[in-house]
C-alpha cells in the first residue's frame, strides 16, 4: 500500500502575502493622513521597525503604491512621497463638484426610506460631533455622509471615479490646517443639502452638493497655496479640512 504524505504545506508564503498586503495598507494610510509628507523621502529602516516588517515585503508595498501614484521610486533617492500638485487638486476638484451634482440627483430618484434614514442619523451624529469640538470624528463621519450618496445613486461607473478621486483630494486635505469658520460653514451647507434630499429635491440637493464642494475646494486650494503643497516632512500637520 502507497503511504499517504501528510506533510502540511509550508506557510511562509501566506505569511509573506500577509506581511505585503498589511504594509500596503499601513503606508497608504500614513500618506492619505499626512503622516508621510508629499515630496519626503521614505525612511525604510525606519518604516520597517514601526512597521515590523522586513526590507523585502515593504519594498514590495512600495512598488504598489507607485503604481496607484503615492509613491514616486527615483534613482538613487529611493522612494519619495509623490507631491501634490495644486493646480491638478483644483482639476480634481472641477470634476468631484461634477459628480457630487449627479450623485445628488440620482439619489434622491433612486435612494430608499431606509437609506434615508441612515443619512439623517448619520447627520445627527456629524452635528452632535460639530459641538463635541470632535473634528477627526466629524471628518470620518463627513466623508461616509458623501460616499453614502454616491452609493444610494446606484451607479457603480459614478461610485468608481468618486471613489479614485477622493483618495487624491484626501491627501490634500490633510495638508491643509484647520479653520474653525469654514468647519461651522460646512455644517451649515451639510444642513442645506440635507433638507433638500429629505424633500427628494433632485435639483436643489444636486446644486447644494455642487456648491458644497466648490466650497470645500476654494478652502483647500488656499491652505495649499499659502503653506506649500511640498512642506517638510517633520512640519506639523493640521486637522483635515471638513468638507
């Protein structure tokens, strides 16, 4: 009789996969934060420490990344931090105001009670948030707000361009410093729009959204012009703008 083999398969591949798809993470998450600052060179040995990985699966994370643009690999630098360029932010910005419009529209046509009722909590919570002085709360709860409405859009090619042009306008938000008037004007125009989704007002809950942004834009197109897009790495970073 043939003797079985039992031996079980080796797992270090699957623990190197691991360790590859969890640094991708980590760092696209320092970048979109701000932790790792646009035009800074990346700190290997030390990313491998906070990290607890190897030079090898976060060399491999940062090859990823370069290909979603966070990351630039220059000869003999390294990798760097790609920068942000205003002046593509405010074309981001052009096309996001577009697509708040439209995603405005179709939700109010296609969103059900209970979507609805999921915003108005939601909204509740952002407000509850806004007198908590609780801003890195408020921006979470903000950013689901709108992505909330693209989903009740039903549009999938609508929530696929929202969903790639938000990562871009997330890293320069994150550079911006805080401003404590624009935060209770974004609360204001959140109660705008707001109201007109509850009346199922496609044209008025399309041009608040629109407005909303270009708003938003007008404030972080400032903060990256007044402090530079490409600060130091070890400069602070402010509070991400509402939007």
């Amino acid at each position: 009789m043939d003797t079985v083999n039992t031996v079980k398969p080796s797992t270090g591949p699957i623990r190197r996969e691991t360790l590859h798809h969890g640094a991708v993470a980590e760092l696209r998450a320092m970048i979109l934060a701000g932790e790792l600052r646009p035009g800074s060179r990346v700190a290997e040995v030390q990313l491998c420490g906070q990290l607890g990985v190897s030079r090898t699966p976060l060399r491999e994370a940062l090859r990823v990344l370069a290909t979603e643009g966070l990351i630039e690999l220059r000869p003999r630098r390294g990798a760097v931090v790609t920068p942000i360029d205003p002046m593509e932010i405010g074309a981001v910005f052009e096309v996001m105001e577009a697509l708040e419009a439209l995603a405005g529209g179709l939700a109010c046509r296609r969103g059900t009670a209970e979507e609805f009722a999921e915003l108005d909590r939601l909204h509740a919570r952002l407000h509850a948030q806004f007198e908590a002085g609780d801003r890195p709360s408020y921006f979470t709860t903000n950013r689901l707000i709108h992505a909330r409405i693209v989903v009740m859009a039903r549009n999938p090619s609508l929530e696929a361009s929202y969903a790639g042009f938000t990562a871009k306008i997330l890293r320069a938000r994150s550079l911006a410093n805080y401003d404590a008037e624009r935060w209770r004007e974004s609360l204001e125009e959140h109660e705008g729009f707001m109201a007109a989704l509850r009346r199922r007002d496609a044209a008025a809950a399309g041009n608040l959204l629109a407005d909303h942004s270009r708003r938003t834009a007008d404030a972080v197109l400032q903060a990256l012009n007044g402090c530079g897009a490409d600060a130091p790495a070890n400069a602070p970073t402010g509070s991400p703008l509402p939007e």
